[in-house]
C-alpha cells in the first residue's frame, strides 16, 4: 500500500491517493445493497449523539452541575418555611426538584438540533435512504443518557441530604423510567422550535417562555391548595404537575394510576401533534 | 418511463427553483448520460448547487420535473437516495467526530453491521490516505483531508450517480490533483458523475460533456471539443515593464492576432488577447511567438508571458456577448 505513515496533509505526495486500492473498494458488492432498517438508523445516531458526548465532556454540565445547584438551592431556601424542616421537605421535593431539572434539560435539545443542522452534516443525512424521523430519534435516544445521568445525580445528592423513599428501588426506578417516557415524548416540541426558529438565541428565548411557567406553575415546590382557583385550575391540569404527583407516588410506594395515565396520555398527544410538525419542517428545511 | 429514459442517468424538464422573486434555477433542460464525468460549469450564484440539490432529493423543485435513472426526484425519492451520493460544497461532515467514526456511523446507517462498517471504514481510510488521521476530530483537518473524507463518505457504498459539488474550490493544488485522481477512478468503475465547477480547467481535465450555466439557464452544452471551438483556443496575456507603452502593445497586438479583440486588464501593465480559432491550438501558439516577435520590433519590453486556455471570464463572453456579472471572483483558469 503506499505511503500512509503521513501525518500532514502537506506531506503525502501527489500519488498519495492510491488509485488501485480505490478501484478495488469501488468494485459494487454483488447482489442487493444492504439497508438499515428504522430501528438500526435511530440506534446509529444515538451513537453518534454518544460519541458527542465523548468528545465534548463539558455538554454534559447541564446535567450535573445544574441540578445539584438546584436542589441545595431550593431545599435550603424553602424548606424551613414551607415544611418545618429541610428534612420533610425534601421528602416533597426531591421528586419534584427531579422532574422540574429533567423537563429543563430537556430544552437543550431543540438548541442542539439548531446549532448541528446549520452545518453540512444533514446534507448527507438526507440524502440517505433511511427512515426520515431517525436523526431526530437518535438524538432523543442520546439524550435519554443524558436525563439518566442527571436522575442519578439527583437522586444521590437527594440520599445524601436525607430523602427516603418509601418505593424503595423499585418505586424509584419506576418513576426515573415514567419520568424518561414523558421526556422523550416532551422534547418532539423543542425539536420543532429547533427546526421552525431561524438562530440558536431565538430557540433558547422561545423556549425559556415554555418551560418556565410550565415547570413553575406546577406542584413541584407546593401544594395547588394554597393557590388562587384561576391558577389552581391551569396547575391542576398541567402535563407537569400529572407527571411530578405520578412520579411522587411512585417513589413514595403508591400506585397513582390516575396521574400516570394523565401523564402517558399527555405523552402520546405531545408526540402525535409535534411528531409529524417536525418531520414536515424537517422535511423543508 | 419510456425505454429510452433507462439509458440516461439524469433527465431534467424545464427545470425551476425560486427564491422569492430570484429564479435560481430557471427552466434547465438536460439529459446525461450514464457512465461519464458531465461537468456543470458556471460562476458564483450560477445556480449549480441549486440544481444538484434538486436532483440529490434536498430541494423540492418549484416547477418542471426531474428523472434519476427514470426516477422522479420528488415522488420516488427513497429510490433515488438508494442510488445517488453527493459531496457538497461545505463538507458533510461531522466535525466534533473521529474521521474514521464519522465513516463508520455512515456505514452503519447504509445498513451494514457494526463490524463490516469498521471493516470498510478503515479500507477506505487507508486508501484515501487518511489512516494517520483516523482517530483525531475532523475538525482538526486540513481542507484536502475534509474533502478526501467527505468523498470517501460520499462511496462508502459505491453509488450508481455521485454529485461532486465544486469538489476543488479553496484546495491547494496537490489537494486538486488527489481530488482528481479520485473522480478518475470512481468514472473508471462506472460510477456516473455530476461535477460543478467555477474552473473551465477542471471541466477539462475530467468532464467528457459540459454544460455551462450562468443566472439558472443553460447556456452551452456540448462535447469538450465543441465548447471550446465556440470560444477560441486561447488568449495570451502579457504584463510589460512599462504602462506607458500599453497602448502601442495594444495596437500591435491587434494587426498581428488578426483582430481578435484585446483586452486592457485592471493591472495598468497588463492586458489580454483572445487568439486565433484554430480548434487544436498549435495555430495560436504560431501568432503568440509572431506576436511577440512583434512586440519586441516595437520595442515594447515584455515582463511576462503566457499562453494558456480561454478563462471562463472569457468563455463567457463569447457564449453571451457580455461578461459573466459574477465572473469578477472567478478565478483565471490557470497561467
């Protein structure tokens, strides 16, 4: 083979490419070519959405850091005040606090999709014969990791500070795993503010509005009761506050079927209706 | 379709795309055939990657039709994506993965294994010359390096019809050499190729047709031979050592090219002139040398010399009568 031991471009000679050892790749397979089915695509970018993550570590602040900021902040601040105690409180909390950090990473979805498909590289992605919606399923899949890293976060500082949880393991997980459905299904809107706003800061400030009052007017830090009934109305029939009662009963050993059929309703009708906007703008863009 | 059609690899009908009230591409009308390098040949904003977009499936057209292998590029798109690749003019790659990562992800979203698409991943690597860089981030690359990769990406599974859109633009020249070599050998294996290019140089190192485009219409369309016998075989161009003396170079140049129009260059010492029609060019070198001889009678002193093919600048001007608007950046052919 010829000289392949260059490191510089400059380097290798004008020969450099070697025409015999191309032609013989060239020489098409006989038979059919082979075609990667939906679930070999999906799965093929969320390895590139790993691979991501391996070689810019620093992505993964958001949810690390992030959420530990978050639950000392708030089991400090409120705790005294709203239950007597940081230990009730965060027995209250964490769940919430779980919920509420999660459905913000999730955000950054629409932010990553924006910023990676200015560039040439879904140029190619379109041009292959592969189940449209896959690229954005991958990333989804990629970020699964990513909400899975900052429930574990979360949930150690929460055992460190004294939440303990009547489910046990199993409650626990049960609630990570609802918590994971509805995020996935939750983040088909970012993928379309991804794909609908034209620069990364308009997806952010678009997004912000979203989730703010979303997570905020919710049952994540207290109880609706003490609320006006105009807004006791909105935060009773939040996907947010379906979803944070659902995964509070899980962990604390309950069976809240009521919030967790709300909450995977919710999750179907969030994917049906911002499935296919995105794959149509996906489609023009 | 018609048994014709299966004969060309790409048929295109009256062909639109607009950008509000911008056409693009404006009723292109083109049949290539299979098996060959067709060059698409136009400056800056020509249209040419509007065009080969449309045909690689990532723009729907505004008007006319379109046919890949007698496939409709809008409804039957999968069909069409299942036998075409294109490398486009920014590098279709991504950047914060390992070039040999970024082979292997593609091999695996065309449908082979984890281990056949590693496999082929390093064949490919190592016969573009890339194995040194396997392991490091593509954005870490050298332009000729991004653009090996991204072909190679673009024949991981050797396609029926390869779009390379301005493949050289911004290469050095051994990088070019590399590019061409490659398209050789890809044509060789019976790939057919659609190359767009800004260099008349490149079109006629590698294409066997040309069609040249200029505002989206096609222009000219036609063998090597006959693009460049509308044009002329060459133009000479001079720099001398004094300015002042241009005018009388003019003059002089003018009798002996048999009236062939010259042209003052922005350069105040320089200027350039079309030479004779003779197809295979050996009748201009002869009024080149004449011309100088000429010129050195004159004592009119000479800093530079050459004689090389028509520009594109110039292509244009004998296809429309006018300069191409956008030619100004369009660079000169060669020396």
């Amino acid at each position: 083979m010829s000289t392949a031991t260059k490191t510089e471009d400059r380097s290798d000679g004008p020969a450099g490419v070697s025409t015999e050892s191309l032609t013989a790749l060239l020489v098409a397979p006989a038979g059919k070519r082979p075609r990667a089915g939906a679930a070999a695509a999906s799965t093929a970018f969320g390895w590139r959405a790993m691979l991501k993550i391996k070689h810019v570590p620093e992505q993964l602040f958001d949810v690390t850091a992030m959420p530990i900021m978050f639950v000392l902040m708030f089991t400090y601040l409120f705790g005294g005040a709203l239950a007597g105690s940081t230990e009730e409180y965060i027995q209250f909390l964490l769940p919430g606090i779980l919920v509420m950090s999660i459905i913000m990473t999730t955000m950054y979805t629409g932010i990553s999709i924006n910023v990676d498909i200015a560039k040439g590289v879904f140029d190619r992605f379109k041009t292959l014969p592969i189940w449209r919606p896959a690229p954005m399923v991958g990333y989804l899949l990629g970020d699964m990791l990513r909400y899975t890293v900052a429930a574990a976060v979360i949930l150690t500082v929460g055992l460190i500070l004294g939440f303990r949880p009547d489910g046990g393991p199993v409650g626990v997980l049960a609630g990570v795993a609802l918590l994971l459905v509805f995020s996935f299904a939750f983040s088909w809107v970012w993928t379309m503010f991804g794909l609908l706003l034209r620069t990364e800061k308009t997806v952010m400030g678009v997004s912000m509005m979203v989730i703010f009052p979303l997570s905020f007017l919710s049952n994540v830090f207290v109880d609706p009761k003490t609320m006006p009934g105009w807004l006791q109305a909105f935060v009773n029939n939040s996907p947010v506050t379906h979803l944070c009662e659902a995964v509070r009963g899980l962990m604390a050993g309950g069976r809240p079927s009521a919030d967790i059929a709300w909450t995977l309703g919710w999750a179907g009708l969030l994917l049906l209706v911002f499935g296919p906007v995105t794959m149509r703008l996906y489609a023009r863009r | 379709m018609t048994a014709g059609s299966s004969a060309a690899a790409i048929e295109t009908e009256g062909l639109v795309k607009t950008y509000g009230d911008k056409r693009a591409v404006d009723g292109i009308d083109l049949v290539i055939p299979q098996g060959m390098v067709y060059g698409v040949l136009g400056p800056n904003g020509a249209g040419k990657t509007t065009f080969v977009k449309m045909l690689a499936t990532l723009l729907r057209p505004d008007g006319g039709q379109a046919r890949v292998f007698g496939r409709d590029v809008v409804r039957e798109a999968d069909e069409v994506r299942a036998r075409v690749s294109l490398t486009g003019q920014y590098a279709s790659l991504d950047e914060d993965l390992t070039g040999a990562e970024n082979l292997v992800l593609l091999g695996r979203l065309l449908g082979h294994g984890k281990k056949a698409a590693r496999e082929r991943a390093a064949q490919m690597l190592q016969a573009f010359v890339l194995t040194e860089a396997a392991d490091r981030q593509v954005k870490t690359y050298s332009g000729g390096m991004r653009r090996r990769l991204d072909i190679a990406a673009s024949i991981l599974n050797t396609p029926d019809l390869l779009f390379l859109d301005e493949p050289t633009t911004g290469l050095d020249p051994r990088s070019r050499n590399q590019v061409w070599e490659i398209v050789r050998a890809i044509v060789g294996q019976g790939t057919t190729v659609l190359l767009t290019t800004q260099y008349l140089d490149e079109a006629d190192q590698l294409a066997s047709r040309i069609a040249v485009i200029d505002s989206g219409k096609v222009i000219a369309e036609g063998t090597k031979g006959e693009l460049k016998a509308s044009v002329g075989a060459g133009s000479v161009h001079l720099r001398l050592r004094d300015a002042a003396q241009r005018p009388d170079a003019e003059r002089v140049l003018e009798l002996c090219l048999d009236g062939m129009p010259v042209q003052l260059d922005p350069d105040p010492f320089a200027l350039t002139a079309r030479v004779g029609a003779g197809a295979d060019g050996s009748g201009a070198a002869e009024l080149a040398s004449r011309a100088l001889a000429e010129l050195a009678r004159a004592h009119i002193a000479v800093d530079t010399f050459s004689l090389g093919q028509p520009s594109l600048d110039e292509v244009f001007l004998a296809l429309t009568g006018d300069g191409a608007g956008s030619g100004r950046s369009v660079q000169e052919a060669m020396a």
